[in-house]
C-alpha cells in the first residue's frame, strides 16, 4: 500500500533551480522545513507539482514545466531528499512551442495506484494548448 506524502513542497524560479523542502522528523505541524535538495535544469522553471503519493514506498515524483516548453519528471526518496533523479523526459516533438504555464498530476483515488501503474499529467502552454500525458513505470 501506498503512503501519503510526507510534509514535503517544492519550489522553483526563473534561476533554473528546484528546492526541494522537508520537514524534520519529530516536529510538530509548526515546524520548520529545511532545503533538503536542489535540482539544476537548463532553462527557468515555470510550472511544478508533486504526484501526491509515494510510489514503492520512498520514493516522490515532481514534474517540472520548463521555459522553453520541455517536460520531466524527477524522482526523489522521502527520507531526507537529497538527491533527485530524472526519470522521464518529455521528447522535444511532442513538447509544446512556448514556455509551460501550468502542470498538474491527476488526483489518485483513495486506494492508490501500484508500481507500473499508469498516471497521468495535465500541462498548458503559453502556445495556448493543453494536453494530457499518459506515464507509466515511475
């Protein structure tokens, strides 16, 4: 069974960052966050959101919409961040013309969905499309 995500959020600039945020184990809900992990990308990042579950158990997905309309999705384990990893890269033909303004992962149902599973991610553009991508195997 699938876990919940930990008190964890993302951000992200026009610097080609992406910081990745967790409170500390053993705080109360008033606790800081502490940066745990930052993610270098080449152009500014536009839109980000997290897949709101953990998937085979330690692990948090993050798609993160790029300036020049490129896609991915990176992956990071939940006990205590550090370092992320690129699992999926949208193909250069398929992205959209114009920097993405918005991604979204679609809500996962009360029971989860296992490992392989599909999921899938909204994103607009400023090219005045939206689209929805199927992704399997995180």
């Amino acid at each position: 069974m699938e876990r919940s995500v930990p008190r964890a959020f993302a951000t992200a600039g026009r610097d080609k960052t992406v910081k990745l945020w967790m409170q500390e184990q053993g705080q109360d809900q008033r606790g800081s966050f502490t940066c745990k992990g930052t993610i270098s990308l080449p152009s500014p990042v536009t839109a980000i959101d997290i897949l709101p579950m953990v998937i085979g158990g330690d692990r948090i997905y993050l798609a993160v919409g790029l300036d020049t309309g490129r896609i991915s999705v990176h992956a990071f384990a939940i006990d205590g961040l550090g370092e992320a990893r690129e699992v999926m890269a949208l193909p250069a033909l398929e992205c959209p013309s114009k920097a993405i303004t918005q991604v979204a992962w679609r809500p996962v149902g009360v029971e989860g969905k296992e490992v392989n599973e599909v999921y899938e991610l909204a994103l607009a553009s400023e090219d005045s499309s939206l689209r929805v991508i199927r992704i399997s195997d995180l």
